[in-house]
C-alpha cells in the first residue's frame, strides 16, 4: 500500500513540473469566418471563450493567430496536466484512508 502511495505522489510531482513548464495560455477555440461564406471573401479571425461565466469573442489579427493557438494548447494541456493530477490525488487520498482503516484494524 505504501508503494502505490509513493508511485502516486512520485506522479503527483512529475505533474507539478510539467505545469511549471507551460507557458502563457488562454482558454478559447479560435476560428476563421467570412464576410461572404460562398465566396470565402473577407475573412478574419476570431476567438471564442468563457470566463467566469460569460462568454466572449475577439478578433484576431493575422500576425497574431499562431501565438493565440500556441496559447489555446498550452491552456488545453494544462487542464489536462490539473485533471490528471486531481485524479492522482484522489486515489492517493482513497488508498491514504484505507491504509489508515488497515492500520486501525490490525491494533484493535
């Protein structure tokens, strides 16, 4: 049990180091949109997200579009790196509790 609770954490910290990595970020999905659909004229940029409940879209420059989808996947590792880590923790608080209930049995 204890080495399932070391393997966790020693997770749990390769985690913490990859997050540390991760570089500016921002939710969003960014998209490109026409003035004229059928004729794909006039096209422009434009990114689409929700922040504390409200939804939001911006345009985009063009200079500026490989940097916001940069942004975009390093916002969408890091809630993958934070999903992983909160399942990692909560098995880890699981086997922590059980182990516990282990030890308790085996003094009584």
């Amino acid at each position: 049990m204890q080495k399932k609770l070391a393997a966790i954490e020693k997770k749990i910290v390769g985690l913490k180091a990859e997050l540390l990595k991760i570089g500016e970020m921002r939710p969003g999905s960014l998209t490109r949109q026409y003035q004229n659909r059928k004729e794909k004229k006039g096209g422009y940029y434009q990114i689409s997200y929700t922040h504390k409940m409200q939804s939001r879209t911006e345009y985009v420059k063009p200079e500026l579009v490989e940097d916001i989808q940069k942004q975009i996947k390093n916002f969408k590792r890091f809630k993958e790196l934070t999903q992983m880590w909160i399942d990692l923790a909560l098995e880890h608080s699981k086997l922590k509790i059980e182990f516990a209930k282990q030890l308790k049995n085996k003094l009584s």
